[in-house]
C-alpha cells in the first residue's frame, strides 16, 4: 500500500493577497434557478459516500437540487480542472477542496467570500476546522472532515516492557530508549513527511503561516518549530526511528510485526493501520496524543477538507445551505464515515452510531472516543499558506535527507522556509518579517 495522494493544488500566475482577503466575484457556468422556480447547484468532489449524500438531500428538498459530478481526486487532476474551469468562466458553485489547498485556490482568485451566508453556522463546528475555510475575515466554504491526532501504539509491545502509554513527550523519549535497547530492531515510530509532520508542530503552536495585514507571514523556522525539530532530531540521534518510510510496504510489515511500537496520527490513520498491517490485529489501541508539559491538552491536527465555494457562482446562498446540511446531517454524515471514513468537523456529530463501536482490530476499545476528545483541543491558530505544493515539496526534501542522518531537521525548516518566501515573492505576494 502507499500513502494517499497529497490534496495540493498547481499554482498558476501571480495574484495579490488583497484579492485573497476580499474574495471575488463573477459569472459562472452554475444554472441558478431552474424550471419551476427550483435552483440548481453543481457540486465537484470525488470522496466515497458524496454521491449517495447528494441522491438523500435531493429526495428530501424541493426548492434546491445538487448537480453532483464526480471528478479526479485534487492532486491526480481535480484540483486543475477546478482551476481550468474557474479560468473559463464555468466552474462548478461548489468543490472539494483539502484544507492546505484552500488558501492557494483563494490566492488565485479562485474562491467566492460567503461569509454573510456561512457565518450563522460557525457555531456548529470545531474552531480549528471552522479556520481552516477563513483567511482573515474571508470564508470561502463549510468544514466537511478533520483529523485530530493521537497516539496508535503497539499495546502488545509496551506491555511486554511494563510500559504504559505516554502522557508526555518527555516519557514517550524514555519509551523509545527502552524499546530499542530491550531489541535493536525495535523502533518507536519511523519518519514523518509535509502533513504528518505538521500535525507534529502545530500541536506545539509552532505556526507555519499567518497573515500580517496584506502579507503573508511565514515562520517554518521558528522557535517553536525548533524545539519539535530538535525533539525528533534527538531521537533520530539515538537510533529510536525506523528507517521504514511512512506507508512504505516495509513500514507496513513493521506495524505488523512490531518492530515499530507507535504511529503518531490522525483518526484517518486507524483504516490505514487496519488495511496495511493485517498481522497487528488486537494488538494496537490509542492513547490521547502525548504533551508538551503536564496539563497542555492542545493536540495536532493532519488533514480535513471543505465544500468550498468557487468564483462565480451565481447561487453562493443555496450553495451554502447545501454545504452545510451535507457536514452536519447525521443520516448524510453517517454515510460519509462508512463510505469514506471521514471524522466529522461538526461538533454535534462525534456521538454518531458509526463512531461508537468498538474495534476488534484494537482489542474492542471504542477509539473513537479519543478523538472525540481530542478533536476540541486542536489549536485554532493554524493556517496553511498559498503556496503548499512547493513548501511541501522543498520541506520533504530536507525531512527525508534529515530523518536519514544527513543533515538536521531544524536545517530542512530552514531551507524550505527560504524557499518558500522566495516563492511567494515570485507570485507577487506580499512578506512580511
């Protein structure tokens, strides 16, 4: 199995953050009202259980359908198309759109501000999913999925050692020093990459991105950034990391075999454990996600998208009220987690039937209810930046060189900040600091 494709979108042309912060508006290809009065929205998107949301909520509505249309995932050709279309003047009123691809759609004047329209329901969900479809005073859509972290761990593995699951960072580095050293072929996790490793930093409020005004603010290099840099560099330096890259089949038979003990992730992570690592079976569970300091109940967050509103739409009201009923209906949501496994970004919908059974895989704990907890406490002061196919590939080109003893982490932050304020200076962005 390999990992997911990335959810980025291509850049194109150069755009000023002034656009990015107003919105935009337009003619478009949406068909507005249609015959009998009854208004026509076309929504793009491709995640499993869409289509059967859409067939539900046009059953049970008179005056609104949605014109779903299924479309290439973003990074295999939707996110282009999206792009092409909005170009052409034809876009679809809605799309699927990542969360780290939203803010780069935006910048390309790509996106509608339908905040007069959304803002009612900004009570609804969690305020780290709610930022996710805000720049500034700007909302370009409604918060479909999330993915608060925590810690998968290996409870066969920490229960041979009389170990129990670390509540801090500090006990989980004492953790891997006595695994490796009980068996050198035993590690306590292996390399993480672009938005596994985000979920890393943004737990510890090590920001990548911000908004200064008019300008962009970019700190991948920060103190903050450091200290987790530094935390996971110490572990490389002591032998603890596997060299099995994340989603690599060997990464597989060593989740299996437990030769490597944890898996720091988001929820999204269970199907991806359970699918890939077969042979783990009963011996995995989850711990809360460990902490900084004693009583720091702030957790990551890897991953999540949005049903976002693209320029010219002629119906951003209808489109809205769609969007919103699709992320927060419990029959419509329901189907959503077991077509496609998605955690809810709506806070009322945590408790669904679907989220409450407990998992063979993982002894019979009801995982779910980690998250649940955990998915509050996710920091909302994060922001992606317009520029996340590049900064994403510059900094995996550092973690990859780093995580194999070449170079340092801290190094990788560094040169992929460098790089991306250059980017956006190219695209004719505004940085400040």
């Amino acid at each position: 199995m390999k990992k997911p494709p990335l959810r980025t979108a291509a850049l194109a042309g150069a755009v000023t953050l002034g656009l990015l912060l107003a919105g935009c508006s337009g003619s478009g290809s949406d068909s507005g009202a249609g015959s009998g009065g009854r208004t026509t929205v076309t929504f793009w998107g491709w995640a499993p259980g869409y289509a059967d949301a859409v067939k539900a909520f046009n059953r049970t509505h008179t005056d609104l359908r949605i014109d779903y249309q299924q479309v290439q995932p973003g990074a295999k050709g939707g996110y282009q198309k999206t792009l092409n279309a909005v170009q052409a003047g034809n876009a679809p009123c809605l799309a699927q759109l990542g969360y780290e691809t939203l803010p780069s759609f935006a910048a390309q004047g790509a996106l509608q501000d339908v905040a007069e329209y959304a803002d009612a329901g900004k009570g609804d969900f969690f305020d780290a999913s709610w930022k996710s479809v805000s720049v500034g005073d700007a909302v370009y859509g409604v918060p479909v999925d999330t993915g608060p972290m925590a810690l998968f761990y290996n409870k066969k593995v920490f229960d041979s050692l009389g170990l129990k699951p670390p509540a801090t960072w500090a006990e989980y580095k004492a953790d891997a020093k006595r695994i490796h050293a009980a068996d050198p072929h035993k590690y306590i996790s292996s390399p993480y990459l672009d938005y596994d490793y985000a979920g890393l930093a943004w737990q510890n409020g090590a920001h990548w991105f911000g908004v200064d005004g008019d300008s962009w603010k970019v700190s991948l290099a920060s103190d903050p950034n450091r200290q987790v840099a530094d935390y996971w560099q110490d572990l490389v330096r002591t032998g603890a990391i596997s060299s099995a890259p994340m989603y690599d089949q060997a990464w597989y038979k060593g989740l299996g075999d437990g030769s490597i003990a944890t898996v720091v992730g988001a929820v999204w992570q269970a199907g991806v454990i359970k699918g890939g690592a077969k042979d783990g079976a009963g011996q995995w569970a989850v711990a809360p996600m460990p902490r900084w300091s004693a009583g720091d109940e702030r957790t990551g967050n890897a991953g999540g998208s949005a049903t976002a509103v693209l320029k010219g739409c002629k119906s951003p009201e209808a489109a809205v009220e769609f969007a919103h009923w699709l992320s927060t209906d419990r029959t419509a949501y329901g189907i959503l987690v077991d077509k496609a496994g998605l955690y809810p970004a709506a806070k009322k919908l945590t408790d669904l039937p679907q989220l409450s059974a407990a998992d063979p895989y993982f002894g019979g704990q009801k995982i779910y209810d980690v998250f649940a907890k955990a998915a509050p406490k996710v920091d909302a002061d994060w922001t992606w930046g317009p520029v996340m196919t590049k900064t994403a590939a510059d900094l995996d080109d550092g973690l990859g060189k780093a995580w194999a003893g070449n170079g340092t982490i801290a190094d990788a932050l560094r040169s992929a900040q460098d790089k991306t304020v250059a980017e956006l200076k190219h695209q004719g962005l505004k940085v400040s600091g």
